[in-house]
C-alpha cells in the first residue's frame, strides 16, 4: 500500500499547467524591453543562477495562477487523512514558496536556488534526502521519468500514452489525471479568428470608390486581408501572453486560451512567430507601401501593449487610430488615395467604439462589485465622463459625413447625394443602440464583433450599404 508514503508533487505542468518560468521572463520583458538582451548573459552561467537572476528581478503571485483542480482536491483529500504532501520542483524557490503559501496545502518545498536547479536526477536525490525512497511522485512529463522509476507509485497528469506505457513498466500507477487536449476551436479562440471580421475595414476603400467587382482589386483585397489578419493574431496571442496576470483577475477575459493555460505559453510565442512570417510572405504579392503598413500595425500595436494600454484616454485613441489604420492599409492595397472625409469619419466612430468597449468593460466591473479596471488606468467613477465624450465622438462622426454629403466632389460623384441623408439617420440610430446597449450591460467586449453578431446592427448597416448604393447609381427624379 502506498497511501501512507509522502506524496511528492511537481509544480508546471502538474499542479498548475503553466510554465512559471515563462510566465516570469514575460514579467521581466514587461518591466523593459530591454531586459532581453539580459536573458542570454545570465544564461550562460548556468539554469539555476539563470531562474535566479529572474527571480532576482520580478515579482510572482501564486494567487491568480491557474491549478490543476481535480489533481488539488485530491492533494487536499490525501492531507485530510494525514498524509505528508511535498512540493518539489524546478522553478526558483520564491515562486514554489509563493504557491505553498496561496495554497496552505505542503508540508515541505523542495526548489531551484541560486546553486541548484533542481530537475531531472538532482531532483530525485533532493527527495530522497528528505523523505527517503518510499514515497509516490505526481509529475507530467519525460524528465520526470528517472523519479517516477525510483518512486514507489506514481500519479500521472496530462501525460501521452508513451509516456504512460514507459511509467507502468516499473511502477505501478495510484492516479491518472488525464489533459483534455486543445482542439482547433481552442487555437481559434487563441487566434481571435472572429476578430478577422474587424479587418474586413481594408475592404472599405475598394467599396467607396465602387471598384468591388473588378476582380483584380477584388483579389489583392483577399490577399492583403489574410496578411493583415495573421498579423492580427499574432499580435493577439502576444498581447494575451503580455496581459496574462491582469486576464486572469478579469471576470471574462481569465477564460481565454492562455489565462487559463489551455495552451503553452511555448506554443503561443511559436504559432505567432509563424503567423508573422507568413503574413510578410504574401504581402511580398502586394505593393511594397502594403508591408509598411503591416510594419506600422506591428509597431503601434507593439506600444499599445507595452505601454500606451495603461493610459487612461490613450488606449482608445490609439484603438482608433488602429481602426482606421485599416482602412487606409485597403487603401494602400489597392493603389486607390483615400479621403480626408473618410479618415475624419473614421478617427471620430473608431474613437466612439473603443470608449464603448472602455465603458462596456466599467459597466461589468461596477456589476460585478470592482472600483477599477485591473492593468489600466480606468475607474467605474470615469462613467460620468466617458458616457458624453463616446457619444460626442459618435455625433461628431455623423456631423462629418453630414459635411461630406454637401460637399462638391460628393455631388459631382454620386447621382443623388441627398438620398445620403438616410445614411446619417442609420448612422445615428446604429451608434446610440450601441450606447444603449452598453449601458445595459448588452455589450460585447468588441463593439465591431457586437454589431456583426447582433441581428438589428447587421440590418441597419446592411439598409446604409443599399442607400448609398441606391445614391451613387439612381438619379432622383426630382433634383431639379
């Protein structure tokens, strides 16, 4: 029987999916960029002085990590009874000490110090030391297997069944907690391919100058629209690893892919790697200016991330400079000059639906009992103010497309621009439900992926399309 033996515990990838030596080095890249080029200096004296020097210089909470929990209520059931529950792992000691504190549940930590890195056969022998060779190690992968085979049972977590088979040859199995496996619909979410939908904007300059059925423009669309969206999530998946402590405090946002580490931080950093080396590749099809803009999307939303998205007013400004970004992108695309009126239309509603997103994230944190927004300098008492400036930033955007109806080159283009008019009244009535909407709680984390999933917002803006349509090509018979 082995219930009665010290139960040894690893910690990433077994007691918490993470990898908090990742998790750590993103902290440390998060304080300054510059940190990087420190990463190799400490790495070349050794792994254990290497978690050391991070240690050294970061920070870690265990209390919003994600746990294994089906593998802790055990743990806590095998307590109950008596039994002595060690951790022992490879991450630095501050970190392991971290978790036995936010737990409560160790009777002993064994870790990584400055002189050890306790991994592989300098583990064993560290657990041999102190509970002697008669106790059952839970851990998850291959460099466990030297401890599982000098251990007396072994639990398994999240292990392939190679592994297992290895396992079972020499020690006899107390528990299998098994990992449900990401999917395509987990990396989806990771990827944020309903967010594709927002880069559709790019598509805006071939419909304004009425060039959707030639073909070749058509093309070059679809083509800049896959670059521009891979470029997208990758810059998703980073801001996600970037934001990992404060996602995890959020009520929705801890869900996500890598909040909740239904996948490896590892996997991330290589699957937007790749997705940025594909983007670059098929904008090689498209004019040179197009990778230029794919450069200037990376860098803009590389300082939202980094610094401008703790800012209070900030953030939203450079969202909506990022929206509109898009469009003129499209523009670039397919060699078609944008106008001042739609970059002016664009800056104030882009402006209007990141406050709505600010505001929609308050209203949630005010239900939810929270002052603030954690990571950003947001408070629910910004209500009052962020309530008139979105809806000022909404009107002024009509205010302007009203401007651009009356001006001359839009009634030299279009057959009958008064006909537009219907267009600002969709326009007003589409903004306002979305304000209202928001304050309502109704509203989406991303007020573009609202209104496209939203059943009235699809018609109003499918209605605007045919009107304007309807303007450019008929000629009202009473113009005079």
């Amino acid at each position: 029987m082995t219930n009665g033996m010290p139960l040894i515990v690893d910690l990433d990838g077994t007691l918490t999916p993470s990898d908090t030596l990742l998790e750590s080095v993103i902290k440390l890249v998060k304080q300054s960029p510059f940190n990087l080029l420190r990463l190799p200096i400490w790495l070349l004296s050794g792994k254990s002085r290497f978690k050391n020097s991070i240690a050294q210089h970061t920070e870690f909470s265990a209390e919003y990590l994600p746990y294994n929990e089906l593998l802790l209520a055990y743990l806590r059931d095998e307590k109950a009874k008596g039994r002595r529950i060690v951790l022992a792992t490879a991450a630095h000691r501050s970190i392991a000490e971290s978790v036995s504190m936010h737990l409560g549940l160790f009777d002993l930590v064994l870790a990584t110090d400055a002189n050890l890195n306790l991994k592989g056969q300098a583990k064993l022998q560290a657990i041999e030391d102190a509970v002697g060779k008669s106790f059952v190690y839970a851990g998850d992968s291959l460099a466990d297997l030297p401890i599982w085979k000098a251990a007396k049972a072994a639990i398994l977590v999240g292990v392939t069944k190679k592994i297992s088979k290895l396992i079972q040859l020499d020690t006899p199995i107390e528990q299998d907690f098994p990992k449900a496996r990401a999917g395509f619909a987990v990396w989806a979410r990771a990827l944020r391919l309903h967010q594709w939908l927002k880069n559709l904007l790019l598509f805006v300059p071939l419909l304004t100058a009425f060039s959707f059925l030639d073909i070749e423009k058509f093309g070059t669309m679809i083509l800049a629209f896959l670059a521009f969206s891979l470029v997208a999530s990758a810059t998703y998946i980073v801001n996600d690893l970037w934001d990992l402590e404060n996602d995890r405090a959020h009520p929705r946002k801890r869900l996500r892919p890598f909040a909740n580490a239904r996948l490896p931080i590892s996997h991330g950093l290589a699957v937007a790697a790749s997705a940025l080396a594909l983007a670059f590749i098929l904008a090689l099809a498209l004019p040179s200016g197009f990778s230029l803009m794919l450069v200037l999307y990376l860098a803009l939303t590389s300082v939202y991330s980094w610094v401008l998205k703790e800012y209070v007013l900030l953030d939203v400004l450079m969202l909506s400079i990022l929206y509109t970004l898009r469009i003129l992108a499209g523009s670039v695309a397919i060699g078609v000059a944008p106008s001042s009126w739609l970059m002016a239309f664009s800056v104030f509603i882009f402006l209007s639906l990141a406050l709505v997103k600010r505001c929609a994230e308050l209203v949630s944190h005010e239900k939810n009992g929270m002052p603030a927004s954690r990571g950003r300098d947001y408070r629910v008492t910004d209500l009052v103010v962020l309530w008139p400036l979105g809806a000022g930033a909404a009107l002024s955007s009509v205010v302007v497309f009203g401007l651009f109806i009356s001006a001359l080159d839009t009634q030299l283009r279009y057959a009958s621009p008064q006909i537009l008019w219907l267009v600002a009244i969709g326009l007003i009535y589409w903004l306002a439900r979305l304000w209202i909407k928001t304050s309502r709680s109704e509203m989406h984390d991303d007020p573009l992926i609202y209104a496209i999933k939203d059943r009235g917002s699809r018609i109003v803006i499918l209605l605007m399309i045919v009107v304007t349509l309807v303007a450019k090509f008929w000629t009202w018979p009473f113009n005079g």
